[in-house]
C-alpha cells in the first residue's frame, strides 16, 4: 500500500489492479473505451484534440496495449473527478477520464430492452417437417415461396395459414 497526503493526514491507498488481457481483448478495450467516455461526456473537445489531429477514433487502432498510446483524446482528462480527488489526490485525478461502462446487450430478466411492457413470444418452433397449416407428416411438403420457412402440404393450407403466417413472413 502506498501513502498519500490529503488535508494534513495520512491515509493508505489501494494500489492499482493489473488486469492481463489477450491481444483480442485489449483490441476490443482499446476501440469500446472511447466509446463510453463519449457516452458521458460533459466537455467539449479542445481545438488541438487529438481525435481531429489523428482523424481517428479510437486513436492507435493497433497499439495493443502500449501503455504509452491511450486510445482517447485529453480533452476529458480530470474533467468530473471529483470524487477520485477526494479518494486518491488531485495528483492521481488530473490522469483520470470518466467513462461510462455499461453492459453491451440488454439482459432480458433484468430490463425491458427498449420496450415498457414485456412483447409476447410464441414459442421457437424446431424446424417444419409436417404442415404448418394442418400438421401433416410424411407427405412432400412445399415451402413458402416468400421466406422459405414455413412448409405447407397443399396450396389452401398455404392460402388458410397466411393470416397467421404474413405476421412473421420475411423475405429471403
């Protein structure tokens, strides 16, 4: 642990985590990062901003993780760290950049991904080897000839299948 001086006291700070990461996952970090500190974002870019210097985002697409090439612009650097200048100093927040991380997909038992009331989901049927229609087997099926799913024994069960169908037809 380390000492830090803040207000006239001493205090321990926790030292930093090094998290090792593959190649594929430090690229993956390297191109999200940006992305979450534009999500929160509350400065403008300064007219020297690297991202218009470079003409990229995230800058150093192909570092890796070369600790000297951070992949976002200065512009955010110490803006909104308050509470990390508080917890660590000003000599640790003037480095920090605020980013929001948030989870990449929407977790179905936690939220409603963009929706206010849960959407109701027929069941996955497994792949069609009877009629969809009247449920026949063993008889040669013809698919539908606009998105290729739905198999129908005859041309009326086809016909008298389409109201319920044309709700979930795609094209192919």
């Amino acid at each position: 642990m380390s000492n830090d001086t803040l207000d006239g006291r001493r205090r321990e700070i926790p030292p930093l985590v090094l998290l090792k990461t593959s190649t594929h996952e430090s690229e993956a970090w390297r191109h999200l990062l940006p992305l979450f500190i534009e999500r929160c974002r509350t400065w403008k870019h300064k007219p020297n901003c690297e991202y218009l210097v470079h003409n990229s985002i995230p800058l150093y697409p192909n570092a890796g993780s070369d600790p000297n090439k951070l992949p976002w612009c200065s512009c955010g650097m110490g803006v909104g760290t308050e509470a990390l200048r508080g917890r660590y100093g000003s000599a640790t927040a003037k480095y920090a950049t605020r980013a929001a991380i948030s989870p990449l997909f929407g977790v179905p038992y936690l939220e409603h991904a963009g929706t206010e009331e849960p959407v109701d989901v027929s069941p996955v049927r497994p792949a069609l080897t009877t009629c969809a229609a009247c449920g026949k087997g063993d008889v040669p099926l013809s698919k539908c000839g606009r998105c290729k799913t739905n198999k129908y024994c005859s041309r009326d069960c086809q016909v008298k299948d389409w109201r319920t169908h044309k709700k979930n037809c795609v094209p192919t």
